[in-house]
C-alpha cells in the first residue's frame, strides 16, 4: 500500500525540528485507489443517515439532548448537508459526544443495509470499513509510519473523514492540546512568549490522508501550517471561537516570533501536495485550511489523530480515543486482533 523508498526516507531531527514531515506520493497506485474507493463509500453511508433520517422522530430529550432547529432538518436543508465533511450543521451540541460516548440507537435512524455503529461514518470511520479499520490499527506499513512520528505504544486519539466539497468554508488558524488540554500551561491566545528546541514526549501528531492530492492548484482549501511553531508549545485558541485568517493570525500570536533552531521569523507555509500523499505535524502547532472554490470537485481525505500514552493517566480497559461501547461490541464477538487493542487500550494499560 505504502511506497517503502518513501517510508525510509523520513528524517526524524528534521521531524521535530520543524514540526511536519510531508510523506509526498508514498501510496501505491492500487493504495491510492483504495483509499479513495473506501471515503467514497463512506460519504455515500453518511449521506443517507442524514438525508433518509427522521431527525424530528428521535426523542433527543430522552438521551439529554437538545433536538435539532425544525428548519434545520427538513429535506432540502438535509440535502444540503450531503457530500462531504463538517456540513451536518444540524446537530445540536452534545449530539456528536454522546454518539462516541454512548451510541445513539433508534428506529428513526435510516439505517437499513447499513451495519449501524451508533455514530456517524465521518466521526469513526474505521467502524464501517474494512481497508479503513486495517489502516488505523494493524497494516504493518501505516504502524511504521505511525512509529516514525510518535515511538512504540501510540494510542487513537481520533480519527475522522475530512471531504472538502466545493464552497467549504475550512478552518481558521488554530491548534490543538493533548489529550484534553489538563497538562497546558500557556494561554491559548497570547502564551507561549518564550521557545525551546526541547521535543513535547505529550505528543499528538495528526497525519492527514490526500489520496488525489491536495493544494491551491486543484481547487483551493489548502493546508497551511507554521514550521518551527510547535516550540512554542501553545495549542492556540483550541478552546475559543476561531475566526482569524492568515493577516490578522500574522499581526497577532505569528508577531516577531522566531524559529528555536534558526532565529530566523516563523513564516507561514502552504502545502501543495501531489496524489497519494500524506502529511504528518504535531497537534499544537497552529494551522489553517482554506476555502475551496464554488466549482471544485469534492477532495478526499482522512484525519489520522495519534498520541504517546500519558503515565498520569489512571488505568482504564479503554482509552478516551475510543468509543467504549463499539470496542466492547467488538471484544465481544471476538474481531479485536491484539495489533488493534494495541492503540485501543487505556494509557496505563500493559495489553501491547
């Protein structure tokens, strides 16, 4: 699946000197199709759980959700919800964690020929596909590039499809803490004053998948990251409302910061990335994504979240990465390999 020149030549000083690693063209041509295939079928899955649903039947308040706004889910505005990622703007706070946590069941749900998970296919995509599940967990490839960014023992954070359809608005600058953000110590708006060229062992890395590339070239909606900007060690505006593009982000956190290694001004870097390639950049170093042009076609990818084991962490048979109620289903009847429970299980937990 993955080109074996392209895994050997990843540089691990360069790695946590800048921040990112780009792994340009490493999938195979029958990788690559696969890859696209599988999001392919896993839009089409989401999109008819949204559109066929009967969102106005399912009694949220039961659950201790909010139920959607009425104008929010009729057809047209389910329709509109279709064909690519973060677009479900119907759902009500609370209804995506309570997914992951607890699994949401009802006969409302339009779920027929669909092995139905209890989340949406984009929030947990390797619940509904084969090649995708194999990915995440046991394909000896993906697990030594996985390897190469963040040591033995990772474990899931997260994972999820991001299918940029035309028109997506993207992201604003931003980053992310690990785990839950209880060993921050810097202000997410303003911290991180001071650098150090010493490497976070907290570390998440976020390896994000473009089977038919990615880049300003191909429709707009590119990824932008800082390198050198993770040895500032804040995770900016992860918990606050993000709006800033890429002059006001210059003007403000960017300012005279420089980078740890050479002194010289962060700058801010457009990637553009040919088919099959991947990317891999540490979790807390602020990035952006684009908007994508009104007639581009729908780019494919897929978020690959991954982070060290926290030691402080009190023991548990499942880490918070994983939706406890699907990986008991699993264990249960039997389809959890040791390669898989190997980045499903507690921090502390001894099971490799």
């Amino acid at each position: 699946m993955l080109k074996p020149e392209v895994l050997a030549a990843f540089d691990r000083a360069m790695f946590e000197r800048e921040g990112y690693w780009v792994w340009e063209g490493v999938l195979t041509e029958l990788g690559r199709i696969q890859w696209v295939q599988s999001l392919r079928q896993l839009q089409a899955m989401n999109d008819v759980v949204v559109l066929a649903t009967n969102w106005a039947a399912i009694d949220f308040a039961r659950h201790g959700l909010v139920a959607p706004d009425p104008d929010t889910i009729t057809f047209e505005a389910l329709a509109s919800y279709c064909g690519g990622s973060e677009q479900m703007r119907f759902q009500q706070p609370g209804l995506r964690d309570f997914m992951y946590k607890e699994g949401l069941f009802d006969r409302a749900l339009a779920t027929e020929g669909i092995d139905w998970q209890g989340m949406m296919p984009e929030y947990f995509p390797l619940a509904y596909d084969g090649f995708i599940l194999d990915v995440a967990t046991s394909h000896p490839q993906m697990m030594e590039l996985l390897t190469k960014v963040l040591g033995a023992g990772f474990l899931l954070d997260h994972m999820l499809m991001l299918n940029r359809v035309a028109g997506s608005t993207g992201r604003r600058w931003h980053g992310h803490p690990y785990r839950q953000g209880q060993h921050e110590t810097q202000d997410p708006t303003m911290g991180g004053t001071s650098s150090s060229t010493e490497f976070l062992q907290n570390q998440c890395v976020r390896t994000l998948c473009y089977p038919e590339g990615m880049g300003h070239t191909d429709g707009g909606g590119e990824l932008s990251v800082v390198p050198g900007a993770h040895h500032y060690r804040t995770p900016y505006l992860w918990d606050q409302r993000r709006t800033e593009y890429d002059d006001d982000f210059a003007k403000g956190w960017l300012g005279d910061k420089v980078h740890a290694y050479t002194g010289e001004p962060l700058q801010i870097k457009r990637l553009d990335l040919p088919p099959g390639s991947m990317v891999s950049f540490v979790h807390h170093m602020p990035h952006h994504v684009a908007h994508r042009n009104a007639d581009a076609p729908t780019r494919w990818g897929l978020l690959m979240a991954y982070r060290t084991r926290d030691p402080q962490e009190a023991p548990s048979q499942w880490n918070e990465g994983t939706p406890v109620h699907w990986a008991e289903r699993e264990l249960a009847a039997g389809r959890l390999t040791p390669e898989m429970m190997a980045v499903f299980v507690g921090d502390t937990s001894s099971t490799c």
